[in-house]
C-alpha cells in the first residue's frame, strides 16, 4: 500500500495557465538562477551608457529600423540600409551587452548558467535582468542604444567589397512588426521608409538566390497558440517564407557567417579556439532515408550518387505552397544532424557556409555574447570556453524541449474539443504497428495502429515509405493526406491517436 499527501497545489482544474504552470515547474524554469538589479544598480548601468556613448561611431542620423513578431519583448538587431554608387551599404546593429555585462562578474555567470531566455505568452524568462533586456541593451524606438554594428559594403552583383565591426551609438526610428513590412512590401500601405524596406527587400532576395547555391531552404512555418476573450488557446500558423521573415533572416545569416570569419581571422595567428555553430552531414542511413523520398515522389530510382542541397531545393520547390511542402521540409529536417557549438569549427552543411557561429542574439542567447567579446578582442579566459559551451549546448536544447512540450499539450487541449469533427493528417512514418501522421491544424504528431485499419493483410514495402493491403489494395503512403477523427488523447503522458475516417 503506498501513501501520499498534497504538498501544494499547482493550478485549478479550469485555470487558464495551468499549462504554463506545468511546463515552467517540469523544466524547473523558477529555480534557475536570477539576480535583480535594484536603484542603484541601475542608476549605475545608467552610467555604463553614458561614459560608453563618447568616442563611439555615431549612426544616428542614418535610417534604422527594427522587424520583429507582433509580441517581441526584447530587440537584439536593428538595420539600416545606404544606396552606393557600387551597391549597398547594410548596416546590421546588435545590442552591445558585452559593455553591460563583464565576463566573470555575477550577473555574466547567472546569464551562463541559464544560457537563454525562454519565452511563453504568460511569462518570458530572460537570460539577463530585465532592466538589461527590455530596456536598457533592448534596442528599443527613439532611444540612443549602445551597438555592436557590422558594415558590410555590398556591390550590385551582390558579392562582398568590404566589411567592418565597429561600436557605434544608434536610435532605432522604427520598430515594425513581420505583418506591417508585408503590408508595405506589397504595396497595401504606404510608409517613409518605403524605399528602405524595397531596398532590403531587394537586396535580401538577391542574398538569398546566391545562399541557395550551396545551402538549403526548408520551410519555415511555425504554430503558436493565441488566446481568445474566453481564454481558448487557439492555433495558428505563422508563415516565415514572407518577404518580411526574409529580410530579417538573410541579414542576421550574414552577420553570423562574417562574424564567423571574423573569429577564424582573429585566432589564425595565436592558435586560440573560438565559438561556432557546426551542423554535419546527414549519415548515411538519413541520406538513404531523403533519397527513397525523393525518388517516391518523383517517381523515379533512387539517385545513387552523393545527396546535393542542390537536388533537395529542386525538389522542395516542386512542391512549394502546398502542405506537403511543410511535412516533407519536417521530414527531411528531422533526419539532418542537429546543429552544436563548439570551440572548432566544421561549418554548417545546412547552410551551406564554411564557417557559422551566433553573433545576432546577445540578449537571449549567451553564446553571442561570448562571440561579441572575441570580435572585440576583449574575451580573456579562453581557457573557460569549453565549458561554457556545455552550457550553451544543454540551455538550447533545454529552451527547445520546454517549447515544444508547451506547444504540444496546447495542441492537445485544442484537438480535444475537435474529438467528433473530421481533421486531415499527412502521413509522416510507417512502422508495422502503425502508421504516423501530422495533424495539419497543429503539425501534432499522432498515430493510428494499424490494427485498426480496414481488415487486411498489410505488407510494409522494403523503402518503409508504403503500406499495402494484400487483398483490398489499400494503400497507404508516407507524403499522403488523409482524413481522420480523435480516438484518445493522453494529455498526461502528451499522446494522441487518431482513427481514418
């Protein structure tokens, strides 16, 4: 016989953050180390901007903006853009914690310990105090902020004449959300900086044409849940393949791979390591995997020869615009290597690039910070560096998982009320026992046992893409959609299985 008594209660049954609530205590969000700045304390960050705003490069008479989603609480990056005679002049600007926040002094090693912040629509966790994150290094509109700004020279074939990293004074005249830069971007609303934002636009797809060559380009959609006025959490689908995801995206991946170079240039000569973001090849056993499904839906032989990005962007953007184009870039995602840092580098075959690192997010991710302090010569013990890898490395993954699992239990909550409605799932894995799918409103991954199919004798075809009846024919192949209906949900152990319909 076993005995237990209640400690303390968490949430209520109906209570809207319950969710949250679990999730936060799950990954033991409360207990990770914090330190809050009092009066004088700030009064003495205060300080650090003015004695650090003299002898700067001033760039706030250039045009800057920030473009970030509608409910950003912290603004790391900033752009302005300068037509040249040869080109472009892009200015990437990134908040400069490392004038803030000193290697080895308390609040540098609590923002190690906790690696990142982590963001929910009840509550965000900042990897610094928030007087640093959502104020003081937030590039926030019509304040004067201390920046780390890269200059990269760029002429009209889009190739790289120059570039240079310099600590600058900015004042972010607009803060735009991803929708209002589609907006203008498509001609339905009119803006002063118009003609900035064309001029990204044009810039960035030009940068990404050429990425292209080498790196690949999966689709990038992403599914949060919004509250409605009866606090129902409700799903919906952000596209990131707007032109607006793609300004912020192709400069930000820019900035990372010449801060890359950067620290390769720097080390060259004194053998020191560096931090990088390395993503590797897939194995062969994953290789074998996106060639079967190449061949599937290209209806040809399996190519024996070395998987290309090239290869794979001809054939995701076949498909471009439809669901499938998201489930297969899910597949093909989940059989690539997961990308690491590291104090060497290997590049990222993702990408495409021969080096990579995280420059762009200082106030969220504390491996930038540690790349900032080696752009600027000023990181001193790099005897330290492995270590603090660790924790990048564990914080990533940490910040990942409590993501998902947030999104996964929301998703469930919403698939509950839809348990007597018809739904469509995409068939994304076939084992004998059963059949894996993606549930398209959520992207939920669901099973249905294939012992509940129409009887049949079911043979699994050799590729493990196709699941054939022996005597109806009926057939079941991974990429195919298909309408089903909730059998159960498991909201404990996060679990759901559907039925055909």
């Amino acid at each position: 016989t076993a005995y237990a008594k209640v400690l303390s209660i968490v949430s209520t049954k109906n209570d809207a953050n319950s969710d949250f609530l679990f999730i936060s205590g799950r990954y033991e969000l409360d207990k990770l180390p914090q330190i809050e700045i009092n009066d004088d304390e700030y009064a003495k960050y205060k300080s650090i901007f003015n004695e650090n705003s003299k002898n700067r490069v001033d760039l706030t008479g250039i045009p800057t903006i920030t473009i970030d989603p509608d409910n950003a609480r912290d603004f790391d990056d900033a752009l302005s853009i300068v037509e040249k005679k040869y080109g472009y002049d892009l200015y990437i600007h990134i908040a400069d914690v490392s004038t803030y926040v000193k290697e080895g002094d308390p609040i540098d090693i609590c923002a190690k310990e906790r690696a990142n912040s982590y963001y929910f629509p009840e509550k965000v966790f900042h990897m610094l105090p928030e007087i640093l994150s959502t104020d003081l290094c937030s590039l926030v509109p019509n304040k004067d902020r201390l920046a780390l700004t890269l200059k990269v020279e760029i002429d009209a074939n889009c190739s790289i004449v120059n570039y240079a990293f310099f600590e600058s004074i900015i004042n972010s005249d607009k803060r735009f959300t991803y929708t209002e830069v589609s907006s203008i971007l498509k001609k339905l609303n009119s803006n002063s900086f118009e003609d900035s934002l064309n001029m990204l636009n044009e810039l960035t797809s030009a940068l990404k044409i050429k990425r292209l060559n080498d790196g690949l380009s999966f689709a990038h959609h992403e599914v949060i849940f919004t509250k409605d006025r009866k606090n129902n959490y409700n799903p919906l689908t952000i596209k990131k393949d707007e032109d607006s995801h793609k300004i912020v995206e192709e400069c930000m991946l820019l900035a990372n791979k010449i801060a890359a170079k950067e620290i390769v240039d720097l080390n060259k000569d004194s053998n020191r390591s560096g931090l990088f973001r390395n993503h590797d090849i897939p194995d062969q056993k994953n290789e074998d995997y996106i060639k079967d499904i190449i061949a599937k839906f290209s209806r040809a032989k399996p190519d024996t020869r070395r998987l290309t990005t090239k290869s794979i962007n001809e054939f995701l953007n076949y498909y471009h615009g439809t669901d499938l184009y998201n489930i297969i870039s899910m597949l093909f995602i989940r059989k690539m290597q997961k990308a690491f840092y590291s104090t060497y580098s290997i590049g990222h075959y993702g990408l495409g690039f021969d080096e990579y690192t995280h420059f762009t997010s200082p106030i969220r991710r504390y491996s930038d910070l540690i790349v900032h302090r080696i752009i600027k010569k000023r990181f001193r013990n790099f005897n330290t560096l492995s270590d603090s890898i660790i924790f990048c490395n564990s914080g990533e993954l940490k910040a990942k998982q409590a993501s998902r699992d947030y999104t996964k239990i929301k998703s469930l909550r919403w698939l509950k009320k839809q348990e007597n409605k018809i739904l469509h799932g995409i068939i994304t894995n076939i084992k004998p026992s059963q059949i894996t799918l993606c549930e398209i409103s959520t992207e939920t991954t669901g099973y249905i046992e294939t012992r509940t199919l129409p009887r049949d004798r079911y043979n699994l075809s050799s590729n493990k893409l196709t699941l054939l009846g022996k005597f109806s024919n009926n057939r079941y192949d991974v990429g195919k959609k298909i309408d089903i209906k909730i059998a159960k949900i498991d909201l404990l152990n996060q679990h759901v299985t559907f039925t055909l319909q």
